[in-house]
C-alpha cells in the first residue's frame, strides 16, 4: 500500500506541474482549461501510477544497479514503452485516426524522452524519504546460475 500512495502521489504531482505548465506556457491553454484537463488526468494517473512503478521496478531490477547512465537508459525506456501505448490507447478511444495518432505520438516521444528520467530520479527520492529502498539501489542477483526469471 505503502509503495501504491508514494507512486500515486509522486505521479500526480509531478506530471500535473510538468504538464500544467506546457499546456499553459506552450500551447497558450486558458488557466480553465489546464485546470479541466488536469482534473480528467488525475483519475487516469491513479489507475497506471503504481503499474508503471512495477513496470519500471522490474527493468531497473532486470539490469543491475550499474551505472548512472544505465539507469537513465532504463528509465527512459521503461518510460517510452509503459506510456506510449497507454498514450495510443487514450488517443483510439478518443477517436483520433491512424495519421493523427502517428503525429501525435511521435510528438509526445520527444517530452517522454526528456521526461522519462527526471521522474525516475523523483520517483527514487520521493520512494527514499518514505523509506523504501529504489530497485535501481538493489542489484539483480539471480536465485542460481542459469536463472533467467
């Protein structure tokens, strides 16, 4: 439980004021419109906040504290490959075609390359101050030779 609210939290708070502010600043929505836009997120942010921090916690355990490179390399992949087809999905549901889906995509990659890692280090220190211990922290070590769970 403990794991669901900090990831939860952590992911409301921080995409709410990443996304606020470019739906502000950079495509010029009304004060109103950002705070409609973000209420209809947050419930989508509870449902997948915990599912990606599983999603990312098993590719972080998968290869290995390694180096910090590495784990900015993880972390934007995990990041690209949770979000991407749940950015897809939402886009099919609302309608969109094949070519606005494509170009909307291909534009939401560039923010989810940029974005992917600076969560991961807030979702790790958020995860520190309640007292759990990041998996990019925890090396994988396989249960016996050959394992390859």
């Amino acid at each position: 439980m403990k794991l669901f609210l900090v990831d939860t939290l952590t992911s409301v708070v921080f995409f709410t004021v990443v996304a606020a502010s470019t739906e502000l600043l950079i495509a010029g929505l009304s004060p109103a419109e950002v705070a409609l836009t973000r209420a209809v997120m947050v419930p989508i942010m509870i449902a997948t906040a915990r599912p990606y921090g599983m999603w990312r916690d098993l590719l972080l355990r998968r290869a290995g504290a390694g180096s910090a490179a590495l784990r900015a390399v993880v972390d934007t992949a995990a990041f690209l490959s949770f979000q991407v087809p749940l950015y897809a999905a939402t886009l099919v549901v609302a309608g969109a075609d094949g070519a606005e889906i494509a170009a909307a995509i291909a534009s939401a990659s560039a923010f989810m390359l940029v974005l992917g890692r600076p969560f991961g280090l807030v979702l790790d220190t958020v995860r520190r101050m309640a007292g759990i211990v990041p998996p990019s922290a925890v090396p994988h070590t396989p249960e016996k030779e050959g394992d390859v769970s």
